[in-house]
C-alpha cells in the first residue's frame, strides 16, 4: 500500500467518520474516532455494497459506501450500548 492510498484511505475515513456524526448525533466525535468510525464504515459500506452488486469508482462513491457503512456502524453500537 502506498503512501498516497494510505492518505486517501485517512481523508475518506474522515470524511464518512464526521458524516456520520454529524448526521447521527449532530456533531463529529473527534479527529480519531471520526477516522476509526470512516474506516471501519468503509469495510461494512464496501461489503454491503458488493452483495448488492454496487461498485464504487470515484472518491465521492467511496465516501458515501463509507458512510452507509459508519452509520450502519453507529446504529449498530448504540443497540449494543443499550
């Protein structure tokens, strides 16, 4: 993995992390769990995608199977949470 794949993983991890935040609970949850929350979210958003036959080509595709798959994510902690 290079750098620059590295870096595009971070930002759309970011991205789709804050996202989701702001859409679940009105605001990000910080720099590092928005990231964790993105990439996590962008291994469910990819899988749910495929078994769907969806495929994501561009930067904005990725950030929203990311961000499906962090709010996923979301939802699914705060059923656990509770």
């Amino acid at each position: 993995m290079s750098i620059t794949s590295i870096l595009i993983l971070l930002i759309v991890g970011l991205v789709a992390g804050w996202l989701a935040g702001v859409i679940w609970k009105g605001s990000g949850y910080g720099l590092v769990w928005d990231i964790i929350i993105g990439i996590i979210g962008s291994f469910i958003g990819s899988f749910i995608f495929g078994l769907l036959g969806i495929r994501a080509y561009t930067i904005i595709g990725s950030i929203v199977a990311a961000l499906v798959g962090a709010l996923l994510l979301l939802f699914i902690i705060s059923k656990v949470k509770k």
